[in-house]
C-alpha cells in the first residue's frame, strides 16, 4: 500500500469497529508504538499491551521530585522516521515536537582531560584534528567518504530489508564485501586514522546501542554520515515527549493502550499466532501478534512451551548479547552551565575496558561514561536553578554473575566522586534526588535476557538475516520489531524494524 493510501486510511474515522482484523502489539516502546501506528493505518483494530503503568519501554520516563528523566534514549538522529509516522496520521510533527539541533554534538573528554567538541560541521571537526594529529585530517575526510558509501546501502537500501530468507543475504554479499563489512568499526576507522584519541572520537559509537568497535561489524560507521547528515537532536521535554506524540497519534487512531497488562504467553494454534494470555490469565485473540520485547524473550519465555526450529533455548544460550547498562539519574540543587547536553567522558583504559565488558564479562574498577544534561537546553525538566542529569556506564550483562544487589551503591559512589573530581565539582553535595537502575532493572522490568541494555549484541554473524526475523521463522502470524531484530537497536533502527512490517505483514483486507 503507498504511502498515500496510508495516509488516507488512517483519517478515517477511528472507532470499534470489531469487523476489522485485530492486531496486537506487545510493548509500547518506540518500535511497537510505530508498529502500532503502522497497522492501524493499513486497517487494522490495535491494542497495545504495556507492562508498566505508562508508555516508552527503554524510552520511560521516571518523575522524581519536580525533576523529569528519560530513561533510555536521548538523541534523534533521523527525524524523517519520525515525521513519516505523523504524516500517516495526517498530521505534522514539527506541530507536536519541537527537536533542537545539538552544536556540538557531543563533548568528549579523554581521561587527561583534553576535550574535543564532536559536531556536523566538518571544518571545526577537521581544526581539531589537526590540534590533536595533522596527519590525521586527509584521512578523516577519506573515513567519512566511506561512511557515506556505508550509509547509502546500509541504512538507505537495507534498513527496511525483511531479510526473510538467506537468499536476501547472498544478494547483498558483494556490496558487504566491498564495503569491507567484514572489519570491525575500531579496524575501519584505524585504516584512515593514526592518532589514538582520534580513533576513540570516531569508534566509540557502537557503545551507545550495546556494541562493541572491537567486534562489530563495520556496517556501523554509517552512524558517522547518518549524524552528519541529518544531526544529532533532541527534544524539548525530553524524548519523553516524542513518545507521548506517539502515544497521541495511537490514541487519534483509535488505538486502545493497555497498562500493567503483562504478556505471559503467545498462544499458538497449527502453527500460527492466535492471540496472547495476560500473567492475569486473561487471554485475547489476534489475527496477527507483534512483539516489541526482546526476542530471546519473546521465544525464550512466550513460547516457552512451544516447539522452536530456530531460535531454541540451546540457540539463544549460544547467542551473544550487548552490554548490561547502570544508569544514575540525579537532580543537583545548583545547575552546572559548563557541562554540555552530551558528553562522553572517557577512562584511562579503551581498549581494555572494553574486554573486561564484553570479553571477560567483569565489573571493572574504572569506567567510561555518557553524562545526559537535559536541562542545558530545557530548564522546565528541573525545578528553577537545578538541573537534571542522567549518568550511564557500560557495564557487563548478567552473565558476568555481579552482585548489583550489593555493588550498585558503591559502584554508584564511585561514578559520583569522579564526577565531582572532572565535570561537577562539589557534586556530593548537590545532590536533590536519585535513582539508580542496573541490569537487574533490564531484567526484571523491561524483559531483557541477561539484563542487557539492547539484546542481541549487533556482530557481522548477528546482523541482518542472521537476527531474529521481523517475521517470525518460528510461527505464521508473529511478527517482531524493536532493539533485537532487524536492522537493530537506536531509535532509527527501531522505527525502521516497524517500516519492515508495511512488507511482511498482510493487508487487512487479507482476513475479510
């Protein structure tokens, strides 16, 4: 159906109307709240089974003492997904969310406290590189020339690729390997760049979906064009506010959400998904099912029960996942005008840290981190003169057998005294309110197998056809968008898991 046609079809009149074929979403993180909008325009009756008490997922939003936190998710880099979404809805985006373009994009600050402001602009990003290594400023331009060869087959030609069968895989062979999909990003990006700090600045981006340069596939430095191309935003009112746009649009469609309704089982009939049983015992029936929650989970506990080809207990337990992820959100009674919306602050040790992490699955005494300042571009998300913050540090998923039951405190006091010792003095003392959630939070509240931050960990043997389908290879009738199918994790890639469906999920008039 064009786009047209979809847009038509969603301004009709919303209502009950039980004659359509029902449609239900699991989850209303991003992915299933585009999954949902999707459906409901291509006529389908929706409803959206939400575990917690309000919408995002990984994209919540915890209200604490007159201070407002995302909890996952902060940047926008491909603001047309979004204003696709709308204009299905006939409606405009820039009418319900107001992005502010990031400069810089982000700050970075190396562990001797050299700083470099990462940014579009490819003059000032060139200047420092020539402050850090001349040598290395020919090659960046180069890196970047690769990046958009990247982007242009990885995001613009696959990102809504179903990848259904392997044969979709052998097509684009050749182009991988031209595009030398088979490096990782950190061997990418060492092949034009010399300088170790240089080669941080341009690596590092895999770590914020749960990646790591060291193994991932190269296909990853599109993130470097993608960025430039289109910015690095962010929404006033936090990305909370993106998803209660979302949630607006659902809502305009007659869409019904359902909170602290959690999905125990996908219930299956010869073979096809018929519907969903509540943890309630409640069961409702669906013509087609989408899981918007990590398919290891999805499969692994949904399904427990049922038969599995693919993705059986033994596959998953073999599967590599991303990083498990500790958040500290805090509000500070005095605001801290220096510190930028972004900064990456970085620890003595890249490389090996990075290991520990992914390898060696340990907690490590030192640490990398991503500092969220909200409030240098909205104020409101804090009460007057404060601000509000969220800190986060890659850290081992469950399997590393970390007690966060006892280590998050003190590994919480940690990140504070370093903070208070670089980018926020006298930090310890400010502090007006705080909350801190570990891989256990992951786990237990968002379903997360192993507690990791972003599912499958996005390795070239984990990419593409290789992830769970966004049709399910198990069971006619399941379908699945988010962080853990195709094309990935990071708000782009869970929209564009929803796109894939407009290819593999039936029209509803199918079921008439």
């Amino acid at each position: 159906m064009s786009n047209k046609n979809l847009t038509v079809a969603a301004q009709q009149a919303p209502g009950s109307d039980q004659k359509k074929p029902h449609a239900v979403v699991i989850g209303s993180g991003i992915g299933g709240l585009a999954a949902a909008i999707r459906l409901a325009a291509r006529g389908y009756r929706v409803t959206i089974l939400e575990k917690l008490d309000a919408p995002g997922g990984r994209a919540y939003v915890h209200k604490r003492d007159g201070f407002s936190f995302d909890a996952g998710p902060t940047i926008i880099t491909a603001p047309f997904l979004l204003e696709e979404l709308w204009a299905l809805c006939g409606r405009r985006f820039e009418d319900d969310v107001d992005l502010r373009l990031m400069d810089p994009f982000y700050r970075i600050r190396f562990d001797d406290g050299r700083v470099f402001d990462y940014s579009g602009d490819a003059e000032k990003v060139k200047a420092q590189i020539a402050q850090y290594s001349p040598a290395d400023v020919e090659g960046y331009d180069r890196f970047m020339a690769m990046s958009e060869k990247v982007f242009k087959v990885g995001f613009e030609d696959l990102a809504h690729v179903p990848f259904s069968s392997w044969t979709d895989m052998l097509k684009i062979a050749p182009q991988m390997a031209l595009l030398q999909s088979y490096r990782t990003v950190y061997g990418m990006v060492s092949k034009y760049i010399k300088d170790p700090y240089i080669r941080q600045v341009l690596s590092f981006h895999p770590l914020l979906i749960g990646g790591n340069p060291f193994t991932v596939t190269s296909i990853y430095v599109l993130i470097s064009f993608l960025e430039r191309k289109w910015g690095v935003h962010s929404a006033m009112g936090g990305t909370g506010a993106v998803v209660n746009g979302l949630v607006s649009l659902v809502e305009g469609q007659g869409t019904e959400i359902r909170y602290k309704s959690e999905v125990e089982r996908i219930l299956v009939n010869n073979g096809k998904a018929t519907g969903v049983r509540l943890a309630s015992g409640e069961e409702i029936p669906a013509h087609v099912v989408i899981s918007d929650v990590d398919p290891a989970t999805t499969y692994g506990k949904m399904m427990a029960e049922q038969p599995r080809k693919r993705w059986t207990d033994k596959k998953i337990e073999r599967s590599a996942f991303s990083t498990g992820l500790f958040v500290w959100y805090f509000g500070t009674k005095r605001q801290y005008p220096d510190v930028k919306h972004h900064t990456i602050l970085l620890g003595p040790r890249y490389k090996g840290l990075i290991q520990d992490i992914f390898k060696n699955k340990k907690l490590a005494e030192d640490f990398s981190l991503y500092l969220y300042r909200p409030t240098a571009t909205d104020p409101s998300l804090a009460p007057e003169g404060c601000d509000t913050f969220y800190v986060l540090a890659p850290v081992p998923h469950l399997e590393s057998g970390t007690d966060w039951e006892a280590q998050a405190e003190p590994y919480r006091a940690r990140i504070a005294r370093y903070l208070s010792e670089t980018v926020l003095p006298g930090l310890e003392d400010q502090i007006a309110t705080s909350l801190v959630t570990t891989p256990l939070d992951f786990k237990h509240r968002l379903n997360s197998h192993l507690g990791a931050g972003f599912s499958f960990e996005p390795t070239l043997i984990q990419s593409a056809w290789f992830r769970p389908h966004n049709e399910s290879e198990e069971v006619d009738g399941l379908y699945l968008v988010g962080a853990g199918t195709h094309p990935g994790a990071g708000v782009p890639g869970v929209i564009s898991s929803a796109r894939v469906l407009d290819t593999v999920v039936p029209d509803a008039s199918t079921f008439n």
